[in-house]
C-alpha cells in the first residue's frame, strides 16, 4: 500500500459500542502499530444477571479483536454451547439474556476480580492479555454508568429494553447517568490522540454514553487533529440493530445526513457508504463516500484504510 | 416391609455434611413420609469462587436427593461437561477447584437470588423445588459461618485445605466462627423432632459446624427421643475424606469407638458397621453393628431403615 501514508507515529482513539464499532477496531489493529491504537468502548449497556457482571459491549471488542467472536449471531464467542444456560433456566432462571459456556467464562473470571477490588479498566486489560489483544481496549469509565430507555412512562434498564423487549416498546427519552467520569486511562489516552474515530456504533446508546462520561466530550471538542465519524444508516437502514428505528421515533430523518447532523460540530469529517452516494455533496462538512460494510475481514482492514487516510488529509 | 414400624407419624431430623450423609439422607427419603423429614447441612464449607456462591455440602445433599449426583466423583452432577471451566483458565481462572458446566448453573441462580436479598433458606428451598426434591433441605444457618484449618500457624478457608491443599496439611486446630445463628426454620424442625440421626459425615468439620450454630446443641442435648449417630470411620479408616487423618493428626485413636467417644452424651445410640463387630460390645452406650456402607440406593435404604429401627427401640 505504498500510496497510503505511514501511520507509525499516530496517535489513535476509536470510540466502540458493540458489533460495527468492534469490527472497524479489529480493521484499525490490522493496520496501526498496537502501541497506536486505544479503543475506548461503552459501558452504559452493563449489567447485572445470574449473578455476573456483563459487559456486552467490551466483550463484543474483545471477541471480535481476539478473533474468537460468533460471526453468524453477531455476539458471543464462536464454537459456543449452552449448557450452563439451559441447566439454569431448568432451576428458574432467567431465559432472556443467552450466555454461552464459552461466554461465562469471561463473565465468572471478570466478575471474581471486580469483587477482589480490581477496576474494570484492570480486568479488561487482564482479560485482553488472554485474548492476546494488543491495542489498549478501555473502558469509558470504571463507574457503573447505566443507560435507561424510558418508554410509554416505564424506564427500561438498557438490556431489558434491548434483549428482553426486542427493542420494540418506542423510544421517547434515552436516560444517560449525571456525574459518570472517564478513567484516567482513557483521558490520558484521548489528550494524546491525533484522530479520534467514531465507529458505525449507535450514535444514541454507544457513542452518546462514552461522550457522556466526562471529560471525554470536551477533550474531543479542543484536541485532536480531526474527529471522523463513520456513519450506522446505510440506505435509511440500521446495518444491524435500533438505530434507524430509534431515530424515526425520535423525530429525525433516517439518513446518513442525519447523523452527521447530530455529531454536528464535534466532528471534522464524516464517512458514509456508497449506497448512499451523492448524499452529502454539497455539504459544508468533509464527507467520504466508499463501501463501509465490513463482511471479511480484509473488509474491516480496507474501511480502517480509507477512514484513516481521509482522516489525516483532513489535519 | 411388615416387620418395620411405621414411620408415619415420627419426625426426623438429619443433620448431614457431603457425600456420606448426603447418601443416608436420600435413604431415610426413600422411606420416610416427606413432611416428616428434615436434613440440616453443614453451611462451613461455603465459599465465594469466580464470582459465585458456591455451597458444597448442600449441592452433594441436593443432587443426591435430586438422583443427578455424580456416582464416579462423588461430588458435582452425573453427565457434567467442562467447557466453561477450561474457558475460565485460559483467562486466568484459577484451577484447582472444578466446576463443571452443570454445576455452574446451581451457582449461578443461587448467586443471583442471594444477590437480589434472598436468604439461603429461600434459596435453597428454591432450588430444591427444581430438583424435586420433597423433603425439606435446610441449612444451618443463613449467615456465613466459615470453617478455617490451621495447619503450621496458617489459617486455611476450609476448600482451600480440603481441595487446593487436598487435605495434605497436618490439623493442628479447626477454626469454627463465634456467633453463628440457626434459622429459625431449624430450630423450629428440631424443637419438634422424635429422632436426630447424625448421619456418616465428618464429626469435626460437617457435624461440629452445624452443632456450633446456636441453639442447635442445646435442643439437641434436650429435647429429642433419641439421638443416634452413624459412624463414618470403618476399620479404622474414613469411607471417604480426610477423618481418619484429622483423628490421628488431634491425637484421637482412629476408630468408631473414638467417634462414639467424642459424640459423648450428646447421643443415646451408636451405629457403625459391621467390619468392626464386637468393637463397642461390653459399652453403656446402645449401639448397632450392621453394615454401614451405602453403594447403591438399595443400601441407602436398608441403612436407613436399621437405623431408625435402631433408634425408635431407644425411644
């Protein structure tokens, strides 16, 4: 690739929640040194269940940087079986939320060592070393920092609204905790970023969360270089979960538009799929406009490749 | 059966610890009416692992009882996988005590239901339910009543000497906390017990922890019929576990006698088996010399069928 610049010395941020962010990042570690990349992941969907503490989110990360994610459900580890679960519904637990043998794992060996004191930045660390993950992968916080969804006047903890309830009761308020602070890890981690990459996450319920933990949004507001984001909305469509539908219930267009929109000023530059082409010409914000589904991962290095390059013309 | 009494109307309490008294237990289920029987279990054992709360003497009574326990092991279920453990190592888990994915399951409802502010009673009723179990299963306490081995000035948790260490370290003194309730659930069971049966488990660290929570010593000193206890040491050995050892270790002669001897006046009968005949002849204390040793249901029964035969003569 020798058209493309050398990121050697670049400092980057990729903001994550779940699925698309986990792929953009593993795309991202395929390309940058790993001392290079921090990925500051989401912890509003956090939650307690049999017991364990479960963080969807940076589990999705570090299966998918750890090459050992479910590829066909999009969650969970690849290989899995069930029958932990299934012999703890047949003793009255819980039968919504799904966890593989595989995936307690994780679950049991977190949970002991928040409980021996550990932070959660500590534990994923831990974890990351197992999973010989390179890059940093950090919490937003080692906070809890619960988000609700309040529908139809019943405020649904994140994960009941969204596994439990399909997310389908309608959306009217998202409820972000007041007074959630970013780790040290991570402020350190974003006052020497050059780039700041926000993934195809969803704009409401993963990247709003980690802006929400403070100072993570005014340190992107005044630092880096250039902020990207990539956009979710691909043809008025969520690639994978309640972006679009979110957004309609909300009030908003359902557009790629609209969620550079809705980044507004904290962004320099905005990414969005060819489908989509023509969508954002003419606009006064720098916009780039290539295939951004990631199949493969040769898919998930080509869009790291090209966000990355857009990026640094943009600085 | 036109020889036996009938049990009908008699109240039976088992206290019990693991495998032996999990085995008479299920044999006095097989003959007495469910509402009549009682079996409080040893809680010292208890311990927090990877997260969980894991309660080894009430899980060996409650998948024996369930007819899930595992016959080879002698702990854990029968048709157990392993998948989550060895997950749970590759991420650091620690190794020395195995929990299989079955297992989990039991730990991970009970865990849950403690955390949301059940008591153990509640929880355990819980689970027995699931396991179809009839006959209550309580333990003997629902506040954490840890057992420590010292050993050469360490103070061992008890599954750290039992399993981590496999009971390797000579006993010097058996740490039982101060201050340990009953529930009132046992005391209610045994204020209203005909017979107390001690069942084959180990006098110091199954049977001694349930004597020391308060008040169930007393009552049993007081108020019952008749006390009988089952001895678990035959032909100067332990059927399984570290008794034998322990009795030798505290300078005790490794017999049945010595067990009878340390039960003292808190009993009115003795049973111990057949391989030792002759051994307490000539004593003042009643005693019954049949075979004692429980391999399969059948002898479950028949043993405990001759100790309450035993045990109504005393009454």
């Amino acid at each position: 690739m020798s058209n493309h610049t050398s990121f050697t010395n670049l400092n980057v941020v990729c903001l994550a929640g779940g699925v698309g962010g986990a792929k953009l990042a593993d795309g991202l570690a395929r390309i940058l040194p790993p001392q290079n990349l921090t990925i500051v992941v989401n912890t509003g969907d956090d939650f307690q269940h049999l017991g364990l503490t479960i963080c969807p989110d940076l589990d999705t990360v570090m299966y998918t940087l750890g090459q050992v994610a479910n590829q066909e459900t999009g969650w969970g580890r690849s290989g899995e079986s069930w029958r932990t679960i299934t012999a703890a519904v047949e003793l009255g637990g819980a039968d919504w939320f799904r966890l593989g043998d595989l995936d307690i794992a994780t679950h049991l060996v977190r949970t002991q060592l928040l409980q021996e004191g550990q932070s959660l930045t500590a534990v994923t660390r831990h974890l990351c070393h197992h999973f010989h993950i390179q890059p940093a992968v950090l919490p937003m916080s080692d906070q809890p920092a619960p988000t609700h969804i309040e529908s139809d006047g019943v405020i649904y903890p994140f994960q009941t609204w969204f596994v439990k309830e399909r997310w389908q009761p309608p959306i009217h308020k998202i409820h972000l905790p007041e007074d959630v602070r970013a780790t040290p890890q991570v402020t350190a981690r974003l006052e020497k970023a050059d780039l700041i990459i926000i993934a195809p996450s969803n704009p409401f319920v993963s990247i709003d969360p980690i802006l929400n933990a403070y100072p993570i949004r005014p340190i992107i507001e005044d630092l880096p270089r250039a902020v990207v984001a990539v956009s979710p909305i691909i043809g008025g469509q969520a690639v994978k979960g309640p972006a679009a539908k979110m957004m309609e219930e909300m009030g908003m267009a359902v557009s790629a538009t609209a969620v550079a929109d809705y980044y507004g000023d904290l962004i320099d530059g905005f990414v969005y799929d060819a489908q989509d082409a023509g969508l954002l010409e003419g606009s006064d914000l720098a916009s780039l406009c290539v295939d951004t589904i990631m199949r493969t991962p040769a898919d998930r290095a080509r869009l790291a490749q090209d966000v990355l390059d857009f990026a640094l013309e943009l600085t």
